[in-house]
C-alpha cells in the first residue's frame, strides 16, 4: 500500500459543489475506475480520501490536494489521473499526482484572488477597495463549534493584499489563513468587505490559487 497525493481544480459550475457531496462525488468517480483505492478496515468499510483543506462554497481553486492510499504499489500514476478524469464532472480536473511532502496539519494560509467585472468606472472602485482595506476593521459574525457566534476582525489576519485594474474589471489578491486551527471564509471577507463600501450586491468571482504552509512555503 502507498499513499499518493492527486492535484485538481474545480471550476464553473463546480464550485457550486459543496465540501460533503464532493466527498461524494470522489467516491462515485472512484468506484467507476479500476483504481485499487484502499479501503478502512472495520464493521463499514469506506474509501479513504483526505481533502487538505475544505473549500467554500461558490469558491474555485486551481490546485486542490487529495490523499489516497492505493493497494497496488505498481499500478501507474499516470493511469490514476487518465481515469478519474474521465468520469470526473464538468468543472473538475485532475492534474498531476505526487508522493505527500507535508502533512494537511501544516497547512497554515491561502492565496485569493477576487475578480470583479463590469465596473462602470475601475479605477475608483479600486481605490475605495483599498482605502477600505487601509481603514482596516472589515468584520464579520463567524459561527463557533460551541454554539453561537463570534465577531471576527478579518483585517487583523489579511496579508498580501494588493489591486489592478484592467478595461472595466477590477481584480484584488490577498493572503487569509486557512488552516485546522483557524480558517477565514474569503466568501465572509469579501461580503463584509463590500458591505463596507456599501456594494452588498457586486458581482464578484473568487479562486483560490494555493494553499500554503506557516513559512510561506507551499503545501506540496
């Protein structure tokens, strides 16, 4: 048996696909391959998929982990990504697979990028994003395990954050952390953040580019 680590994006309407039925999924994809995946042990038997970080819902990422173990140490690599990718959904794909670096515990951030299009005039839209951004305070209710909810100050944790403007789209990039110990939803950000500026409805599309480790180095 040998774990191995499969990349993939979700794009589209995919990102539409929530955490749990992308378990799902995967699960369905799996049994339509003759990929030897291994399976727990135990009274229910079940495939054993370990997702690096849990994406949010209506968010799409262009290099998503995914731990599998195999029973067949020779079965090819490459074969693993020919046939998933050809009983993945639309939106999905896999890219490449690897032997696991790190652990998912080290997973410590993320980098975003937030596009919005159709913007009648960019250049101040991106400016009173910055402006925002400067002030700082962009806060948002965060639901806690035990019950309730808990004001989190998502400008205490943004890094990396910078704009651009092209023809009529604004496009901003930043850092938040994403790891087991403490997570910011882009999607709260982003909403808490054009709350602020008074743009509650704004179209807007998030991707989230790569996952990375406390030091800056990427999640491998």
């Amino acid at each position: 048996m040998r774990s191995v680590r499969i990349w993939f994006n979700k794009k589209d309407t995919a990102k539409y696909i929530s955490h749990l039925d992308i378990t799902r999924c995967m699960t369905r994809a799996f049994r339509r391959t003759d990929i030897p995946l291994w399976y727990t042990e135990g009274f229910n038997p079940h495939p054993y998929l370990m997702f690096g970080q849990p994406l949010p819902l209506g968010v799409e990422a262009l290099r998503e982990p995914l731990d599998i173990r195999l029973n067949d140490d020779s079965y090819p690599d490459e074969r693993v990504i020919e046939q998933l990718n050809s009983v993945m959904v639309p939106g999905m794909e896999f890219l490449e697979i690897k032997a696991p670096q790190f652990k998912a515990t080290e997973i410590f951030s993320a980098d975003y990028t937030v596009e919005i299009p159709d913007v009648d005039d960019p250049r101040a839209l991106a400016k009173r994003i910055a402006e925002v951004v400067e002030v700082g305070n962009i806060t948002y209710e965060k639901k806690v395990k035990k019950g309730g909810f808990k004001t989190i100050n998502a400008s205490e944790h943004l890094k990396d954050f910078k704009y651009d403007y092209t023809g009529d789209a604004v496009k901003l990039s930043f850092n938040l952390p994403a790891g087991n110990d403490f997570t910011i939803n882009p999607v709260s950000f982003c909403n808490a953040l054009f709350d602020r500026l008074g743009e509650g409805g704004i179209l807007h599309r998030i991707t989230r580019r790569r996952i990375l480790m406390k030091d800056g180095t990427e999640f491998r």
